[in-house]
C-alpha cells in the first residue's frame, strides 16, 4: 500500500491510505478478529513525540475531502489544548481490508489508538473488553452533554455500565436524479411523484424501466452502494419498506423467507433481469456520466454535483408497504485499551464529539445528537444542496420516527459473508428461483445465527 504523507501543525503527520471514496459507512463489512495472534508489521500504536511528548494513532477508513477537513480541524484545535500531545497519525484503509487490518493489529496487541467502529460488527467489539469506557472522559468535559444523543444511538456502544465507543454518523440514503433524462422521456419525475404522494418503490420500478424502455437513459436506476461488491447489506432501503429483514430481531432466526423480504428481492431482481433498468453484476455505472435517471445512495457520495453537466434534483427514498422507513448509519469512533495513552486517545475522541465540533461534521453526515438533527445545524456545512432540498431529502429522514438502522450481529462477519456467497451464487443470475435460492440462505446461515 502507497502512503502520501503531510505534515501540519506542531508535526500532525497525517497518513492517507488509498482509501475508497465513500461515506463513513457504505461498504462490506469487516471479517470477524482473528482468535490467535498474528504477526505484523504495522507501526506502534503510540510512540514518543520527543520531550516526553504521545503521538497518537487513528485508523479509519476515509480521510479524503470534506471527511479529511473536518479531522484536519479537529487535530489542529486538539493539539493546540493539550500539550502532551505531538502528533495525530491518521491512517487510511480501504473499508475492504479495514477489518482484516485492524483484526490483526488486535490480535498482536498492537492496535491504533483510536479507530472507527463499522456498525454491524460493532457488538463483537462490544463484548470483547477490548475498547475503553469513554464515560470518564465524557463526564469531564464541560457542556459534552450526553443527554443531547438518543438511547437508541447509544445503546449499542454500551457494553454493561460501560459507554466504549460513540457514534459519529447519522446517514440515510437518498435519490438524486437527472431531470434532463427525464425531461428527455416526458415522464413526472421523482419530486413530481413525491409531490403527489405517489412516490413509492412500485412507482420507481415503473419509471425506471419508462427511462429505459425509452431510450432516454441507458439504466433507470443505479443502487449507488453497490449491492453486489458491497454486499446484501444495501438491500436495507427496500427491505426496510417492505417491513422485510435478514434475520428476527433477537438474531437468531433467519427471515430471508419472510414473504416481505422475498417480494422485495424479487423486485430488485425483476429489475435487474426482467425489466434491464438496473445494472447487474460487473457492470461498470456511474450516474454523474450522465446516462442513468435516478441513483440511491449518499446525500454526500457525489463531489462534483456542482459541476455536472446536467439538470439534476434530489428526493427522499420511496415509501414502500410499510410507508416511508429510511435506513440509518450510526457507526462508532473508540479508544483501543491495548493501546497506551488511553487516557488522552478518549480525551481527543470525546473532543471531536462536543457539540461545537460535531457541527463541522455535517458536511459529511448528519451528527445522531438530537439538538443537531435540524436544517440550521446541516444547512451551513452544506455548499451544494439548498434548504428546500436537504428538507425533503436529510431532514426528512431524520426526522422520521420510524427506520432502520443497519444490520448488525454478534456473529456478523461469517454470517454476512455466507449470504453474500449464496446470493452471488444463487441469486445474482438470469436462471436464479428467488423464493428457492433465499430458502438455501436461510439453511446456510441458520446455524451461524446461533453461534
């Protein structure tokens, strides 16, 4: 792997890997850690900054534009408060190596410092006791105001009395679309549809394939967060709205089968295979070419929105039989207790959380605290969409009272990639028995549920 290197203010050495160009939370899970220790070669943790002075280490798994600048800042103003503090090393992984990498670092005793936490592995690192209690540290810094953030985003960072990690993101998807496709094939668009309440993921299926069976675009649709190199996991908009799901509540029972979850597939699938609206396996899309109708994906996946060379608009995502239920990333940001220095590792994670800093945050993703969930909190940090747009795209499904956040297990890994076996295999072809192939994924994964 190829590192740039940048030096800032007082040494801040910032490592950027060539990471992918994704949120904070679009991507495959990581592998569930190695039980053994493994050898590595991988920097110290923490090392003397000279003087007698920490550096401290931070893998995450996307340092690049807005992303870059807000830890940037928080660096900067970190280092500037606390003088035992040299340096904060950034290092960037690929989301698809994220897990393995920092699995390994676990397991030799050698991890960052601070790392992000992916959401549907979290409670593997939950129980492990392996993450320190940031209560302390929280309980310290004046005006922190924990209260400010729902039980619901905290609870599963929780580990007994312990809070061992804090969420950062709050990001749902959205649909943004290509009004000149749309104007070329003389059909209502999404904002259109939406307007009329009639905005619906049948609704979306019928224009996408008009957009196609038109000629006016070369896909209807594109899923943005790819669900065949990224997994079943961004079937949750759909299944969501379906009232569809992987597996129950309590994780021990698969519900591929559920006749909610197997419609909603087949949906996705007739797409794919019937109508030839959406992109299938291998095939190279990209929206802001300017050649697909409609994207779902990322209020902040496309940098360049302000320079496409087409009439474009956003909407929320589409209602389905359970009405409209958006799917939340809320992934975590821990300290590592194998780690030294854990004392100022959670005081500069806890610094990047006040209320002041998790402001800056919103060009990226909506802060899951409460009082930051509001048009004036994200509208400043937005240089692209106006008020209109983010209100009925990012607020709206903040404001929403009932959705989903992302699929999470405590056997996540080995169940998430036997799935994605068995839908690459079984599922993701022209021959595929959906009903058929979802009922093997349930016997596949039964017995992992349980473990």
């Amino acid at each position: 792997m190829i590192f740039d290197q940048v030096t800032l203010t007082r040494g801040l050495r910032l490592v950027v890997g060539a990471s992918l160009l994704l949120s904070a939370c679009a991507a495959p899970a990581p592998t569930a850690p190695p039980t053994a220790p493994a050898a590595t070669t991988a920097p110290a943790a923490s090392t003397s900054g000279g003087a007698g002075k920490a550096e401290l280490s931070f893998l995450n798994w996307n340092n690049t534009g807005t992303m870059k600048a807000a830890y940037d800042e928080y660096i900067t103003g970190y280092l500037a408060k606390q003088p035992k503090v040299s340096a904060v090393n950034v290092e960037a992984q690929p989301f698809v190596n994220f897990g393995d990498v920092l699995n390994v670092r676990l397991s030799a005793r050698t991890p960052p410092n601070v790392s992000w936490v992916n959401a549907s592995t979290g409670p593997q690192y939950v129980r492990s006791g392996k993450l320190v209690d940031l209560t302390p540290t929280i309980n310290a810094t004046p005006g922190f105001d924990l209260s400010d953030y729902p039980e619901a985003s905290l609870a599963p960072w929780r580990n007994g009395d312990k809070l061992v990690a804090l969420p950062f993101t709050n990001a749902s998807n959205v649909v943004f679309y290509n009004a000149d496709i749309f104007a070329k094939a003389g059909i209502p668009t999404p904002l259109e549809l939406s307007t009329q309440g009639k905005w619906t993921w049948t609704t979306m299926r019928e224009t996408a394939k008009q957009l196609t069976d038109k000629q006016a675009a070369k896909y209807g649709l594109l899923l943005n967060n790819n669900i065949f190199t990224n997994g079943f996991r961004n079937m949750i908009d759909i299944y969501a709205a379906y009232g569809g799901a992987p597996w129950s509540d309590d994780g021990q029972s698969c519900t591929f089968t559920s006749p909610e979850t197997v419609q909603a597939t087949q949906m996705i699938w007739d797409m794919i295979y019937v109508d030839k609206s959406l992109p299938g396996p291998g095939v190279q899309a990209d929206w802001t070419a300017g050649t697909i109708g409609m994207v779902l994906g990322r209020a902040n996946a496309f940098g360049t929105l302000g320079q496409l060379p087409f009439k474009w608009d956003i909407v929320q995502v589409p209602d389905g039989p359970k009405g409209f239920v958006p799917e939340r990333a809320q992934n975590g940001i821990g300290v590592w207790a194998d780690a030294p220095n854990t004392d100022l590792a959670a005081e500069f994670v806890v610094y990047t959380l006040t209320k002041e800093n998790s402001t800056k945050f919103a060009a990226n993703t909506p802060s899951p605290r409460k009082s930051l969930a509001n048009l004036d909190a994200i509208q400043p940090a937005n240089k692209v969409l106006n008020g209109e747009q983010l209100s009925r795209s990012v607020i709206k499904a903040l404001n929403a009272t009932n959705f989903k956040l992302e699929y999470s297990h405590s056997n996540y890994a080995a169940v998430e990639k036997q799935i994605n076996q068995d839908f690459d295999a079984k599922i993701w072809n022209e021959s595929s028995q959906v009903p058929a192939a979802l009922n093997q994924v349930c016997t596949d994964i039964s017995p992992l549920l349980k473990q």
